[in-house]
C-alpha cells in the first residue's frame, strides 16, 4: 500500500461559524478564513490543534454534494485526507487494493486549488487524497 500521511479530518456540521467557535473554545486555532467552494457548494475553514487538523465542511446549498451526508450523520467526522509524494501512484494503488474513486480529482479552493479525489472502502467508507 501507499505510503500516506494525514493531512486532516473532515467533519461535517450545520453551522459553520457555531462549530468553529466551539472548536475554538476547545483550544482550536483557525488556520485561514473560511474560505467559500462553489464546486462543491460548501464552506470551508481549516483549524489546528496539537498537530492534528480538522476541517470544518458546512453546504450553504440544497444541491451541496454532502447535502444529502450531513442529513445521515448530523454534526459528525466523515472522511480523512491524505497526502503522498506521489499522488498518482498512491491513487492507484489505492483503487488497486480496494478503494474506489467516488469522483475525479477536482480543484479544491479551501487547499489553494490543490486537486483532492474522494475514495471509498466497502470496509472503513470515505477517503480523500490530495492529488
Ligand atoms: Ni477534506
């Protein structure tokens, strides 16, 4: 298998601002502005805590691809990012070893346009991998 690192959790929530202040209160810092993404209609902010990031993933529309996620898991982590030397090999490696890619790798405003592709497992559900 690949070797990967983590790069951070998602998690996703109702209310951005709300959750990033709580975050906040648990000693979270932000790591940017929250920054809008109108391909995949969600907002998005960045925090840090003892090495370990979390991204908040908040739709601000009906049609948001986790739209229909966030009424199944409420307020809940859903996927971890990870990062490679070399995306491409690691990305087959991945769909070779029982990971299917739920989309194409796809600019991701919130990573300064870094291209990210989600994955899924039958056994442990969602990845992301900046590609
Ligand atoms: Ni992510």
């Amino acid at each position: 298998m690949p070797s990967l690192k983590i790069h951070h959790i998602g998690y996703l929530v109702k209310k951005l601002e709300k959750a990033k202040k709580t975050f906040e209160s648990l000693g979270y810092l932000a790591e940017q502005d929250t920054v809008r993404d109108e391909i995949r209609k969600v907002d998005i902010c960045f925090l840090i805590k003892d090495g370990y990031r979390v991204e908040l993933v908040s739709p601000f529309s009906e049609e948001s691809v986790v739209s229909g996620l966030l009424k199944k898991y409420k307020n809940a982590p859903y996927h971890i990012c990870y990062e490679a030397d070399d995306p491409e090999t690691a990305y087959e490696e991945l769909t070779a070893n029982g990971f299917a890619a739920i989309d194409t790798p796809t600019p991701a405003p919130a990573l300064n346009g870094c291209k990210v592709v989600f994955l899924t497992s039958p056994v442990i559900g969602m990845i992301e991998l900046i590609y």
